[in-house]
C-alpha cells in the first residue's frame, strides 16, 4: 500500500494572502521605514496641503517662486541701517511658503519629529536655492524691468547666524551685501592658487616664473574680461567713478 504524499508545506508567519497574491512580508512599521522616505512623504503631503503639487505629482516651483518674489519684492531697503527691520529672515520666508507645516520649534508637536525637522529643511533648502543672487536666479531674473532692483542675502540681520533677503537700489547695500560677497570669494581663489603656486616654487625653483605667469596672466585676463562685460552697460561718457 504505498504511503502518504509529501505533507503540504505550511505557510510561514510572515506570508500572508491579499487579493489572490502573496505577501512575503508584513507592512513596516513606520519605525522601520527609513527617515530620508518619511521626511519625502511629509514634504510631498505638506507641498500639496498648500496647492504646490499638481495631480501627477509634480512639484509646480512657479507657484512656490510666485510666494517668494510678492514678499522679496515688498523689502525694499534704501539704507544699510534699514537691513535689520526689513530684511526677511530665512525661516520667516520658508514659513510664508508652508505656513501651516511645523517649523522649529514645533517638531515636539508631532508625531514623528524627527522626519518633521528633515522635511522642514528640505523645502527651506529649496526656498533658499530659489533666492540665488545671481543672474539666472529665480527671483533675481523677475526684478529687472519695471522693478529694477537687485535681490542681496545678508546676515545684517541682528540675529547672529541667520540670514535674511531683501531688495535695493542703494550702492552702499549694494556693496555690502552683493559685491564684497564676491570679492571674498575671488579673493580666497586668487591666495588659493597663489599658495599652490608657492609651493610649486619652492619644491621645483626652475618652475618658479612659470608660476608666477600663469598666475599673473590668468588673473589680468579674468579681470579685463570682466571688465570689458560691465563697460558694454555703461553708456558713453558715463564711466566716470562717482566715488
């Protein structure tokens, strides 16, 4: 008499039936999903929640760029003196974007904080990167025309370490806050490739003028290209220095 089949294999634990298709595992728990996929969630929900995320799940950046230019455009400063009570602060501006998700201070409120406090930076990263300064920035570009004002990001903002946005016509905020920015940063290029320069130098003297003119010729043809840049904006008889 032949013996019994081979016993049916029993499901494990974890395996489980839904609608005719077997799940290998159990849903995580949120605990275990991790923090970078929780913040996303809460930054798509909180997008939406203020009509910046379109049906197919795009985020509508015009939208955003229009929040932050109407208040960009409204700090208008004519004095330096003027920076402290006018500039609009970062969290201030990613709060006029999202004004009802939990900022600082509030993560302690919900439920999950820590992803809170990511999500909260993710979309205040992305409000900041729309404040770029330069030319083809997103709010800088909308302030030519009828504008004509420059967007500056300072850190006069009275508030050690932060740091704010606000728009001028004036040459010495100007100054401060939109062109000593930059002249730090050629400034930190040109000892940063002088200091190279140095050591090739000194390790390989033979090499120490060709150094030396690369740097020279390199610097003064930057420069006079530059230069030659801003002079087609000046009209003729106009590039006396009023300084």
């Amino acid at each position: 008499m032949p013996g019994p089949g081979p016993r049916p294999r029993r499901p494990h634990p974890c395996h489980r039936e839904r609608k005719g298709k077997t799940v290998s595992e159990e849903q995580p728990t949120p605990e275990e999903i991790p923090v970078k996929e929780r913040a996303e969630a809460l930054r798509l929900a909180a997008l939406a929640s203020h009509g910046y995320l379109a049906p197919d799940g795009e985020v509508l950046d015009s939208k955003i760029e229009d929040v932050i230019f109407d208040c960009a455009v409204k700090a208008v400063v004519s004095k330096t003196a003027e920076r402290k009570t006018i500039t609009v602060r970062r969290t201030a501006l990613t709060r006029t974007v999202v004004p009802n998700m939990p900022g600082p201070g509030e993560y302690d409120e919900v439920d999950d904080p820590e992803a809170a406090a990511l999500a909260w930076d993710l979309i205040h990263t992305d409000v900041w990167r729309m404040c770029d300064v330069n030319p083809n920035g997103r709010i800088q570009s909308r302030l030519n025309g009828e504008h004509a004002l420059v967007l500056c990001r300072t850190k006069a903002t009275g508030e050690k370490g932060v740091e704010g946005i606000y728009v001028t016509r004036d040459w010495a905020c100007l100054k401060a806050d939109f062109v000593a920015p930059d002249q730090r940063r050629v400034e930190l290029a040109i000892n940063r490739q002088a200091a190279n320069a140095e050591m090739v130098a000194e390790r390989l003297p033979e090499h120490g003028k060709k150094v030396r003119r690369e740097l020279t010729g390199a610097t003064k043809t930057a420069l006079s290209t530059g230069v030659a840049r801003v002079d087609r904006m000046i009209g003729p008889g106009d590039d006396k220095d009023d300084e």
